[in-house]
C-alpha cells in the first residue's frame, strides 16, 4: 500500500516555498518530547554563553537567533527561571537587529496570557502543568 499526500493547500504551499515544513520547524510538543526523552539534562554542561553583541550580518543574526531560540527550550526543560529574563533580553536585541521584535513582543504577550491560564496544553494535546512550566 502507497501512502498518498494530501494535496497542498494555498497556505500549505506559502509554508513549503518559505521553507516551513517538519524539518525546519518542528512542533513545540514534539521537541519538549525530544527533551523529555533525553532526560536528566546536564544544564551546566549544556548551557552556552548568551552573545554580547549581535554579528553584523543578517544572515549571522539568523543563526545566533535559532540558537537563542533552542537554548530557550533548554533553559525551560531545564527548569531554569533565573536565566529567563537574560535569555529574553538577548532575543529581544537579536529580534529587533532582525526587525522582528513588533511581532515577537505581540507573540509573546498572548504566550505570557496563555501562561497565566494552567493547565495549559502544548500543541498535540500533550497537557503541561505549572511544575513543567518551571
């Protein structure tokens, strides 16, 4: 038996040519699994130094961006409130370095309002408590 895909739709295909697919970006709940999976997470040893000042480049600022993105799904797992606040000054910089930062700031009040509403629930239905919250 042959699986079939399922045809485009038109977001579907502005997706693909933007290069937004499971590869690229993945589903939250699939990469807390991931995490959860490679449980105990050495923090000490995984953590890296937040950048003290954004490259120059777009193309540099990108990849220091998904960096800081991961490191942040790090420090969650992790359960590290205390680095929180330094990580999301350092997005902020790199985000207004990639003129990004009106969307993120709009993005990250409703995740702060979602936040406020335990339990909450990531994307698959997989339910997160306040304690997985950290």
């Amino acid at each position: 038996m042959i699986a079939q895909e399922e045809p485009l739709t038109e977001q579907g295909y502005e997706r693909e040519e933007l290069g937004v697919n499971p590869y690229t970006a993945p589903s939250i709940a699939r990469i807390f699994q991931q995490l959860d999976d490679l449980r105990p997470l050495l923090f000490e040893q995984l953590q890296r130094e937040f950048p003290k000042v954004g490259p120059p480049g777009r193309e540099q600022k990108g990849l220091i961006f998904g960096g800081l993105i991961a490191d942040g799904f790090l420090v969650v797992e992790a359960e590290r409130k205390s680095v929180i606040d330094n990580l999301g000054r350092v997005l902020m910089r790199e985000a207004r370095g990639l003129g990004a930062a009106d969307r993120i700031i709009r993005h990250s009040a409703s995740l702060t309002e979602l936040a406020r509403r335990p339990p909450w629930r990531l994307a698959g239905g997989t339910q997160r408590t306040d304690r997985d919250a950290g």
